[in-house]
C-alpha cells in the first residue's frame, strides 16, 4: 500500500467519476456558453454580446453620430480590454459587418475608410479605418443612463456592462441576424424598419392580432441589396406563423435596347448575401459549360452600384426566357432560409413567430419606459426636496444668512432650527404641501441643508425665488403624470406607441435608405424550353474521325470533299446537320449519349476529342453517330443476334454518363443501330447466310437484352436492315451497282431461323446498304 493510500490527506485526487458523466457535463457548459453569449441574438434588442458591447464601447469613447472618428484599433482594442476578452481580429470583424450597408438593412456603425465592398474583398486592417456611431445605434443605447436595463461585471469584475440595450426599434427584425450554435442555428432576414413599427403599433392596440394580419404592415423581408421576392404569400405567412421557412429572392434585372433588334440583360441588384465577384465566376462557367446556350457574355461594369451585362447569343429568344435559366442555374435566385431561433429574456432559446418576437420587443420596451419612468420621478424627488430647502431659506433669508454668518457649524444649525411656523407661513403664501417626507415637523434634511449652503450669493434675489417657484410647480406636475403612467397600463402603451412613432418619424420612409429595397413579384416560372429553341438554327458539317475527334464546319460541305486529319488518323462518319439538332452517339458497350450541334467544336481545327465531352470509356468504340428525328423508332442489336425496337425518344441521355439501352455481356459488342424505315427486317450473319421475317416479330422496349434475330452454329450477327417488303430488298454490289430483290421467299422465315446463304453479288463485308 503506497503512503498516499494509507493518508488521506495526501492521496491522489479522485478520479472516480464517469468519463461521460465528466464530458457531458463539460460540453453542456461549453454548449449553454456558446448558445447564451456567442451565437444567437437577444429578441429584445438583437444584439449579440460581441455586437453589444461594441455599441457601449463606442458610446463610452463618446463616438456619437456628429462627432469625430476614432481609429477602428481604438475601438476594438477597447471592446476586447474592457467587455469582450476574445481575439481583436473577430471584434473587428464584426464591427466591419455593422458598417457594410450591404450585409445590414441599418448600418450601426458609421465607418471611414475601406470596410469591404460587395465583391466580397476584406476590410483594410483596423489601423486604416476609423469608425463611430450611426443615429440607429444612438436609439438603441437611449435610456441607459436612466436605469434603463441592468448592468453586470465584466469579465475580470472591474467594470460594468448593460445586459440589454434599450432598444428603441425592433433591431432584430430590422438588421436580422445569423449564428451557428451548439445543436441550434439562427438565421433571420432584415426587414423594413417603417413597416415594423406599423405591426407593433397594431399589436399595441390589439394583443391578439394574428400572424396573418400583421402580414398587412410586414409583407415580407426588405433586404439592403435590394432584389425581388418571388415566394408566395402563403408560404411567407407560413413561414412568419412557424418561425421557419424560406423565402426565394431573385436579382433585378432590365432590358437595354441597343437598336437594330439587338438588346441586352442589365442586372441592377443581386440576392442577399451574395458576392458579386463568386457571381461573375459562377455565370461565366454557366456559359463555358453551355448549361445556357444562348448566353454569350457577362460583364461586370458596376461603379458604386451594380451593373451586370448578360449579352446575348441571338436576339431571337425572348430575355425572359433567357433569365429564367439563369435562375435555375446560377445564383441569380436563391432561397434564403429563415430561422426564427432567438434567445427570450435573454435566457431561453426559442423558435419564435413574428408576432412572438415583436411582442417580446414591446414587453421590454415597457419594462424600459417602468424604469427610465421610476429613474425620472426619483430624480424629481431628489429635486423637490432641494427645491423645499432652498424655499424656505428664501422665505426666511434673514435668519439664514444670520446663521451661516455667525454660527461655527451652520450645517448643523439649520438642520436643527426649527422651521415650522416658516414652513407654515411658505406654505400660506405659496399654497403648497411637499410629498416627500421631512426628518422632523420642523427641521431641514441634510441634502436640503447642503443645498442651502452651497447656494451662490447672485442667486439671493427675488427672481431667483420665482424661478424655483416655478420649476417647483413643473416638477409637480411632471411627477403627477409619472405617478399616473406607472399606475396605468394604457398609458404606457401610449407612451410607448408615441415614442415608436418618433422613431418612424426619424428613421422611416422619409430618411435616407428607409423606403422598401425589395420588391414583391409573382414567379414567372419558365418551362422547360428544348436547348435547340434557344439557339439560332444554321447549317452544319459534322465530320468524325476513327479516332474520335469530332467537329462541325459551318455551312453543309460536300460529304465528297478530302478533310483533313491528325497524323494517323482518318475520316469515319461525315453528314449534314444543323446547329440545333441533336446528335446521338452509340457505344459499343451498348450506352447511348447525347450531344447538340451547337455545342460541338469549330472546324476550323482538328475539332476535340469526343471522349472528353461524354463519358465514353477508352475501350468502347463508336458504333454509330445519328442526328435525332423526333418520333423515330430504331433497331438494335448485338454482335451475338439479339436485338429490340425501342423508340428514339427513350435513348436521349440527360447526362455525360449517358444512357444504358442494350444490355451486353462481356465479349458482346453493339452492332446494328438503325432507324427502322419498313414492315420487314433483314440480317446477316457473319456465316453470309440471310434471315427475313416481319418486324411484328421483334419486340418494342426501352432496355433489355432483347430477342434472338438469327440463330448461328459459328460466329455472330453481321448486319440488318429494315425494308419494306413490297420494294423489295436492296444493296450495292463490289461494282457499285444498285441491285434489288423482289423475290425473297427462299430467305424468308421465322425469327431465330438459321437462314439461306445470300444471293449472288452480295457484298463481300456482309453489309447492306
């Protein structure tokens, strides 16, 4: 037993507790800490602590609205000294954030200098810039110096802060807020401050008004990029009942003739949180990858606002149709998600409704008005009281002046004279009866003593006498109507209806930015349009070697004409098509891609590999290359005699990958693929021996393996065709003559007969025409 173990005293520390007792009770700390004080916003001012206590800083630096600047290293060095013991970099980050009238509907902070822009570029470093306090700002610190909210230690206990700020709009409705916590998110749009107000006087006059109804003021998010809202209204609503939801914000855009027929796309504002130069990047791949065929260019032509050229292709489609695609496929539209998840009280996490947060918003400003009110009428007391001091001794000047003359201890004097008949006699004339409480019948408190003897001998006049008079009475009354306000609840509802319309009246639709950004639009959704009715329809030359480069020549050139190709390489498939036809590729492995005309390459060159525009892999040859006929059926079939009908319209991928459509085994290529033109089919074996029979016979599907065409002792299927029975059978003989049979019952039969050999003259590579 070690020495440890046999004294208690100096044994080892107890290590006996549950490892996951020890951890869960350690990252639920970390957990409350991260949800309380760092990543969801208060509903009643909604501020984030960091965001809170630069706001104090700043006032505390006296940095208000129409006074100078202070290096933004001042400010945040401050922040992080005094209130918020985390990295400078992440305090001025956010202090950045409330400057960039981009990223917040009211800029809290007013900054000087390079604080970011749109782009997305950073700040310049806090020692370059300098920043103070907006008018915004300045109305949710009003009333902290009248006991407005609490105030706790700091962190190191040296200092103090407000818990809350005052508040004197709905500020998280209005800038919103974003946050990532532990097991919980946030994320709230901002919103128009004058419609704001308009919801929470209408919740004042009536408390149970529904979600629905405040939708009448709050129609929906006002973003500071501006932008258009294209969600329905029952979704908002929805969405504002729940706390949850989201909302599509589509950019603004406009039409700019540039005569002759030719015009061009302006877009004026982006979404919400959406940087323009990931914007350019993002519609400039739309157009390398040709996701948008019909757009040609994109220029970025902003100054201080925003302006985004979209050039078009061709003047022949409509823009609309143009912007709907680029909705779908850039970040010209998005969806903003929104979540209510705000701190109540600032202590209890909760998704809120709209309704819930605005009532939470009133319920603190009530609680404000409660105790800047009881903070006013303690002040006035304390002033009454000197005021009835300096009464009496203005009443009884002689007596007064004697004393401090005479006496060694004036203080102590007037306190013990008795005034009574004097207070009577000021009463008289005066016709007043104080409504504080005295220290006797007849002796002055101590604060009305020192007031007395720190009076100023210019003040001993007569006039003097009728200003404290005066300000007597005033004070009276303001007391009177403070007593009344906080006895009675309407009142302090029209307090506080009175002094959000002071706000509307500073900060609403008259000032500057505070009319409606964004704009409410019914979604024109864009249908499907095929790629091909997007683009300007012209002549084409598709020329593919055998080893696969692909390349289309303007213009339909005689199929006779010498190309040119590659070293080594040679001419396989050659046809007429045009730029908005569709191209369907057949791989031997029995997958069928899609490719259209436009946007294959020029021929001016070599042209591009096919392989690296489909996914085509390095061991599977080009069967066939078809231009697409809508409505056509085609025959397939594989080496070993199986094939199938399927329609045309079933073998057009959607994808690089392709689209798998005759199922083969290994050693098993494709080898027929051709549109069916006929009521009879035709094989050939590679044994020379010819099968007709009806195409009744073979089936009509979209995938499969298929049936057997012709049946084989050696070798595979060689080629088919389809005819028509009554012309009869065709193909070229080794002199290149048309030869034609009528006669076929020799080689008629059933399907997955063995056949006949071929008649003379058939072409010795077993194909047909």
């Amino acid at each position: 037993m070690t020495e440890s173990s046999e004294d208690p005293q100096i044994g080892t520390p107890d290590y006996s507790e549950p490892l996951r007792r020890a951890i869960g009770e350690r990252y639920l700390t970390y957990a409350l800490s991260t949800i309380m004080h760092r990543a969801l916003p208060d509903a009643r001012d909604g501020l984030k602590p960091v965001h809170r206590r630069i706001l104090y800083a700043m006032r505390e630096l006296r940095l208000a609205s129409n006074g100078g600047f202070r290096k933004s290293a001042k400010i945040s060095g401050d922040v992080m000294g005094n209130y918020h013991p985390h990295g400078d970099t992440a305090i001025y980050d956010a202090m950045a954030r409330l400057a960039q009238d981009f990223a917040v509907r009211y800029p809290l902070v007013d900054g000087q200098g390079n604080f970011g822009n749109i782009d997305g570029d950073n700040p310049a470093a806090s020692r370059y810039t300098e920043a103070r306090m907006t008018a915004h700002a300045e109305a949710l610190l009003e009333g902290l110096n009248e006991n407005a909210v609490d105030y706790r230690p700091n962190y190191d206990g040296t200092l103090e802060e407000p818990v809350v700020l005052p508040a004197a709009f709905p500020n998280l409705l209005a800038n919103g807020a974003s946050g990532i916590a532990v097991g919980m998110a946030t994320n709230i749009p901002p919103h128009n401050l004058h419609e704001l107000i308009e919801a929470c006087l209408h919740l004042i006059k009536s408390p149970d008004a529904r979600d629905e109804t405040l939708m009448q003021y709050v129609p929906g998010p006002d973003f500071p990029t501006g932008g258009i809202i294209v969600e329905p209204r029952d979704s908002i609503a929805e969405t504002y009942r729940t706390g949850r939801g989201s909302i599509r914000l589509r950019a603004r855009w406009e039409i700019e003739d540039l005569g002759r027929g030719q015009w061009q796309v302006v877009v004026t504002e982006i979404p919400y949180q959406v940087q323009k130069s990931k914007l350019i990047e993002k519609l400039a791949e739309v157009i390398q990858t040709k996701k948008v065929p019909l757009l040609a260019d994109v220029r970025d032509e902003s100054a201080d606002d925003i302006r985004i050229v979209l050039e078009p292709r061709a003047k022949t489609v409509e823009p609309e149709m143009l912007m709907g695609m680029l909705f779908k496929n850039s970040d010209l539209e998005l969806r903003f998600s929104m979540n209510m998840n705000v701190l109540i009280d600032g202590v209890t996490p909760k998704v809120c409704s709209m309704k819930e947060v605005l009532r939470a918003f009133l319920d603190h400003r009530r609680e404000v008005l409660c105790r800047r009110s009881q903070h006013r009428m303690d002040k006035i007391d304390h002033r009454l009281e000197v005021l009835e001091g300096l009464i009496i001794a203005f009443l009884n000047l002689d007596r007064v002046i004697d004393i401090i003359r005479y006496d060694n201890d004036p203080k102590a004097a007037l306190m013990a004279e008795d005034w009574s008949i004097k207070r009577k006699r000021a009463t008289d004339e005066t016709d007043y009866v104080s409504p504080l409480p005295t220290k006797g019948e007849g002796e002055l408190t101590e604060v009305q003593a020192e007031a007395i003897l720190n009076m100023r001998l210019r003040s001993l006049r007569r006039l003097e006498e009728i200003e404290l008079t005066r300000e007597r009475d005033a004070l009276l009354e303001e007391r009177a109507g403070l007593v009344e306000l906080l006895a009675d609840n309407g009142k302090q509802w029209a307090k506080i209806a009175e002094e959000l319309r002071e706000t509307r009246k500073q900060f609403g639709h008259s000032a500057e930015r505070g009319k409606r950004l964004t704009t409410f639009a019914d979604a024109a959704e864009v249908e499907e349009v095929p790629m091909e009715a997007m683009i300007e329809r012209e002549p084409i030359t598709v020329i593919c070697s055998k080893m696969g480069w692909i390349r289309a020549m303007k213009g339909h050139v005689s199929l006779d004409t010498e190309f040119k190709f590659k070293d080594g390489d040679e001419g396989r498939f050659a046809f007429h098509a045009e730029t908005t036809d569709k191209m369907i590729v057949v791989g031997s492995n029995g997958r069928f891609y899609t490719l259209l005309g436009a946007n294959l390459p020029g021929g001016r060159g070599m042209g591009e590999p096919l392989r690296l525009m489909i996914d085509l892999p390095n061991d599977v040859e080009i069967v066939d290359i078809l231009v697409h006929q809508t409505g056509r059926k085609l025959l397939v079939a594989s080496s070993e005699g199986d094939g199938f009908i399927v329609p045309e319209a079933e073998v057009m991928a959607q994808t690089r990958a392709g689209k798998q459509v005759l199922n083969v085994k290994d050693g098993i290529v494709t080898r027929v693929v051709k549109p069916v033109a006929g009521d009879t089919v035709a094989v050939v074996g590679e044994n020379r021996k010819v099968l007709v029979f009806p195409i009744e016979e073979l089936p009509e599907m979209t995938r499969g393996k298929g049936v057997r065409l012709q049946k084989y002792k050696d070798g595979g299927l060689s080629d088919a065709a389809t005819f028509n029975i009554a012309d009869g059978l065709s193909w070229f003989d080794p002199a290149g003559r048309k030869r034609t049979e009528t006669e076929l019952a020799e080689w008629s039969g059933k399907r997955a007969g063995t056949g006949r050999m071929a008649p003379r003259g058939f072409p010795r590579d077993n194909k047909f025409n």
